[in-house]
C-alpha cells in the first residue's frame, strides 16, 4: 500500500515535470531546426536527428532591411515599459489598498466597498470595450505610439491588480499594529512606512508579480495603440509569421519572451520556499 | 498631573459605546475598568489614547486639552489583550522601537531595553523572533515595551484575557509586583478587565462600567462589599450574584415555599418586589437544608460550579471541592442568610450586610 502510494507520488510528479517541462524543450530543439529539419518528420535530439543551425535566432536579431525581424528594441520598451506600470501601479495601490482599508470614505451611498469594486470593476469589463475609448483618449493628448501613452494604459490595467491584492493583506494585518506604531510615537506616515510596510513585503511582491505578469503578456493594447514609433514585444512576434511560419525564430522568440517570468517565478519561489509568506503575521 | 474627564459621550453608530463618561484619575494611582466584554472598556482606552475622538465631551492632562493633542505625541503606552508586537523586528527592536522614534541615544537605548527585559524575565531572548515566542512572552515584550518609555499614562486592554490559567496566575504577580514597585510615582496606571478577581487582587480604585456608563466608582473593596446595583453586583462577582426574587414580612424572607429568617439589617425592608441577592460562595450543602435540584454541574480547578433550581428561582452555588452529581439529583442547601443583599425592584441596593450606601 505504502509502495503503492509513492509509486503514484512520483509518477505524478514525474508526469507533470514533464507536462511542463517538455514544451520547453521542444521549443528550444525547434528553435535550432531549418525548414527541413522541422517538415522532415518528429526529430528529437540535436546532431544525430538534426543538424542544428541558429538561423531561428539570428533573425531576431537581424534588422529588418537584412530580412530579420529586430526585436531588441520592442524587448527592451516591453520590459521597460513593464517594469515602469508595474512600480506606479504598487506603489499608487498600495497607498490606496492602505487608505481603504484603513480610513472610512462615504460620499453618498459609496463607501469604501463600492470604491474597492470599482477599481476591480476596471478588470471586469472586456478589453474591446475599453479599446476605442483609450484610443480616443490618447490621440486627444497625443500620446499615441508612445511609450508614455503605454505606461499610463498599463497603469490603469494594472493598479487594479495591485489594489484588491493589498487591500485584502492590509484587512488581515492587524489595525492594531498601527495603532501600537502610533501610541509608540509614529505619526500616520511613519507608521504606514516602518511598521505596515515591513510586514506587507509578502503582499507586495505577489502583487507585483501579478502586475508583472499581466503587463508583460498583453497583446491586445499593444497592437491596438502602438504603430510604426514603438512596438512592444508581443507585437512584435507576431510580426515574424509570414506566408511560411517560421517554426525556428517563433520558438526562439517564446523562449526569450518567456525567460524574464521564469526568472521573476525563481525569485518568488526562493521567497515562498524561505516561509516568509505564510508565516509574517500570525 | 491629573486626568480629568468630562460627560465623554461615544457614539459611533445606533449604540452609545460610552455615555457621559467622567473621572478624574491622580497621578501615581491604579485604577481598574471593571466591565463585561463590550461595556465600552477599549473604548474608553482608545479614547484616553487618542486613537478615538469622542463625539462630546473632554479629555484634560495636566492642565492641557489632551483631545487636541494627537495619539503620537501624547507620550502613553497602551498593552492590548491580542499580543501586538510588530511581527518584522526581533524582541530587542520591538522594545526600542518607542525609544527609537524620540531619537534617543543608541547606548541609552540599550541600558533601558535591557533593563525592560529584566523586569518581565526575558534576558536573553532579545535576539528572537516575536514569533518564536508563546503567548504570555509576546504579551510579555509588548508590556516591556510599554515600560521602557516611562510614559505618563499606561493603559492596560485586559492584558491577561487571552492567556491560559496558569500563565495568567504567574503573570498577574509579576503586574502586582511591577505596580506595587511603584513604576514612576507619576504614572497613571488604567487596567481594564472583565474578571472580578482581577479586580479585587491589584486593589485599586474600580469603575464599573456597563453599556457605555460608569455605574459606580470606588475602591475594589468598597465596590465588592457595597455594590449601588444589582448591575453592578452582577459585574463584579464571578459567578454573578445570585438573584432571588423574594418576599419580607414577618422577619421572614419568603420564596418558592421557603422561610428563612431575616438577619437584621433585611428585617425592616417591606417593599414589594425586593430582589434577595447572595453570593454563589455564601451557600452551602447542608442536610437539613431546602431541597434543590440539579440543573448542572460544572468542576472548574478545585472548584464545583451547581446551577440548582427550585420552582422558578435559578441559583448558583460554589462549593470548594470536587464533586461529583448528576443533573436531575436533589440537593439540599443552606443560605448565609446574613451575607444576603437587598436591591429594590429598580436595581438600587436597599441593604447590604456591610451596611448600606445610605447608612
């Protein structure tokens, strides 16, 4: 029974390192295939099934007028304009996760909880139905095809994200952490800034992952507000399909559109392994 | 420096959480909120405290309005009943934390943590983390860290509720301990809590609190010994003081079917609808007493709890032993007829054997 049971432990686990894994890996072995060597029938390993060339990936890299597709620009503004949302997004969410958890608002019959799904209310509604508004709005401030237009796009995507994740952390600290800060001599700020904030770095590095995260795979309103200036990354990919699909340079630009969210999963990961999410507020 | 207070009034939705609150609390006293849960007592903490404004009423520190003076800066140190300690720094620099904020000197800093966490026994866990530690240690740290600032007012939230009996009992000496050294002869101490033991043990002035409103202030031996109300006779007895409904007339105090003779300060009550209150430690078993039955029985420590009932009259009677009964078996019982109190219908204490309020 026992030996059945471990049996079926790893096999699972096995079946699903595999399940996870093996995408990856065919990705990575089509990436150094040419035409023939993807067309000819199911090859696996390098050198004895195929030879491999990096034609997949020198196109990346080629400019265009040499018949590549360069993506190290549209990489370089998807990161940068990831990472430019993602922080605005934390840190006005959180502030604002902070005040709605904390302090009482009431303008009418809105109260905090109506402010709260307001904010959630921005995710609900499908994308198209926001596209054509956005895209009036940025063109009335002249901010389309521009990396600036992108940040506060994202900013209004992502700061949801940010909001109802904090705001639900911030419930579960105590009120009278804050309180104690206060009596202990902190004005509000302080308090907020050296006694909260410590305790919220569980909170604040999920939600960044997920501002991080959703940022960084969307498509949609990079292609709907971007043109010739500024191109992100997704968008870019796309731009490799032609009347033949290049197998080779699609794997090999999945592979590295996708390494800068294995590597923020890793770092999480060491966080979560440590305990320190579970276990920072009793 | 006195606290004073006037008429505070609270009253956050349809419910008063304090009502026309007054007192004036002397340096260097101890003074104990009696009150059950939701009486308003946090309320009243968090009002001396700053971390609540009171709809009307004032709040007077050393001669100052203290209501326009915010929590940060009004130098009080407050021990709630949850162990709250800030969770990201070690025990060293839970303690400090007050200390760090006025910028004091690192070298000072340590002297007075150290010596903090001599007074509460934790000498050598300043490097642990809050939450390696057991309940009473982290109400331990948070009560050093109220210590060490050597604040004027320092407020206790029923600091020994959440802990276990033992822990509580050892903790309890260690406040009287920490109290009675005398913490700084300008200290004004308020502890709050629902236990009347509590109260009877650290001896100092009481206020009875229920419902938002002071029911009666005095010391603890007053308020046990003459409480103004049945209120407050429930308040401050644990178990409650049992309340019978009872007749008086011929130097006999009659109820469902028994006659017991009335000591003397009862005898001269005639009003109808006097309540007979006696304490569940002043009855005793007793063979040739009144037949009882068992409604429940209750062994707490060395203790036996007996919820007895005859006809419509509900008592509750503690005996210093452990025994064993059934429910449904008859008991007989003998009253200390001569501890009995006497409200009238209204509440208001008529007679007590320490000789009434009104003399």
């Amino acid at each position: 029974m026992n030996k059945l049971y471990t049996f079926l432990k790893y096999f699972f686990i096995v079946f699903w390192a595999v399940f996870v894994v093996a995408p990856f890996l065919w990705a990575l072995t089509t990436s150094f295939k040419d035409f023939q060597s993807v067309n000819g029938g199911v090859t696996y390993i390098p050198w004895v099934d195929f030879e491999p060339n990096l034609e997949g990936w020198k196109v990346l890299i080629k400019s265009p007028a040499k018949g590549g597709v360069d993506i190290v620009e549209p990489y370089f503004n998807s990161l940068f304009v990831t990472c430019t949302a993602s922080f605005i997004s934390i840190v006005l969410g959180t502030l604002s996760a902070y005040a709605l958890s904390r302090y009482t608002f009431k303008a009418g019959f809105v109260k905090n909880n109506d402010i709260t799904f307001f904010f959630i209310s921005q995710r609900i509604m499908p994308p198209i139905v926001l596209s054509i508004p956005f895209f009036l709005f940025l063109s009335s401030i002249n901010l389309l095809d521009s990396l600036v237009g992108l940040i506060l796009v994202y900013i209004v995507l992502l700061m949801p994200i940010a909001v109802w994740i904090m705001v639900d952390f911030f419930n579960k600290v105590p009120r009278e952490i804050d309180e104690t800060a206060l009596i202990d001599g902190c004005n509000p700020y302080q308090a907020f800034l050296k006694v909260v904030l410590p305790n919220s770095i569980p909170g604040l590095i999920v939600a960044g992952m997920f501002c991080i995260i959703f940022g960084w795979i969307d498509f949609f309103f990079a292609f709907i507000l971007t043109f010739t200036e500024v191109q992100l990354l997704p968008v870019k990919i796309v731009a490799l399909n032609s009347s033949v699909t290049p197998w080779w340079s699609l794997s090999a630009s999945a592979l590295v559109s996708v390494a800068p969210l294995i590597i923020v999963a890793f770092i999480v990961e060491r966080y979560l392994s440590k305990g320190n999410l579970s276990g920072a507020i009793k | 420096m006195d606290l004073v207070a006037n008429n505070l009034s609270y009253k956050p939705d349809d419910q008063y959480h304090l009502k026309d609150v007054s007192f004036n609390f002397k340096e260097g006293n101890l003074y104990t909120i009696l009150g059950r849960t939701l009486s308003g007592k946090t309320t009243l903490l968090k009002t001396i405290a700053g971390l609540l404004t009171p709809d009307s009423g004032e709040i007077e520190f050393d001669g100052k309005n203290f209501l326009k003076i915010p929590v940060w800066k009004r130098n009080v140190a407050m021990v709630y009943q949850q162990f709250i300690n800030y969770p990201h720094l070690n025990v060293f620099e839970n303690i400090a934390f007050p200390l760090k904020q006025r910028k004091i000197d690192q070298s000072i800093i340590n002297e007075k943590v150290m010596d903090a966490l001599k007074s509460v026994g934790l000498l050598g866990y300043e490097n642990r983390k809050i939450q390696e530690l057991s309940g009473g240690q982290q109400q331990r740290v948070s009560l050093a860290r109220s210590l060490v600032k050597n604040a004027k007012i320092l407020l206790l939230d029923e600091p020994l509720v959440n802990l276990d009996y033992k822990l509580r009992e050892q903790l309890r000496d260690e406040f009287k301990n920490l109290f009675s050294k005398g913490l700084a002869d300008e200290t004004i101490l308020i502890y709050s809590t629902t236990d009347p033991r509590e109260t009877m043990e650290l001896n100092g002035e009481v206020i009875v609190l229920d419902e938002g409103k002071v029911l009666q202030v005095g010391p603890a031996k007053e308020i046990f010994e003459n409480p103004n109300s049945l209120k407050v006779a429930e308040i401050s007895n644990d178990p409650p003081m049992n309340i019978i409904e009872a007749k008086i007339s011929d130097n006999q105090i009659r109820f469902e079917g028994i006659d017991v003779e009335a000591p003397q300060h009862l005898n001269k009550l005639t009003e109808d609808g006097l309540k007979i209150g006696l304490r569940s430690s002043d009855i005793e078993l007793n063979e040739n007493g009144h037949e009882f039955e068992v409604e429940l029985a209750e062994i707490s420590g060395s203790e036996t709890l007996l919820h007895l009932k005859r006809g419509d009259t509900k008592i509750i009677v503690s005996i210093e032993e452990v025994l064993n009964f059934k429910i449904h078996d008859k008991v007989k019982i003998n009253f200390k007829i001569d501890r009995a109190y006497a409200f009238y219908a209204d509440g208001k204490l008529a007679s007590s054997p320490f000789g009434s309020l009104n003399g």
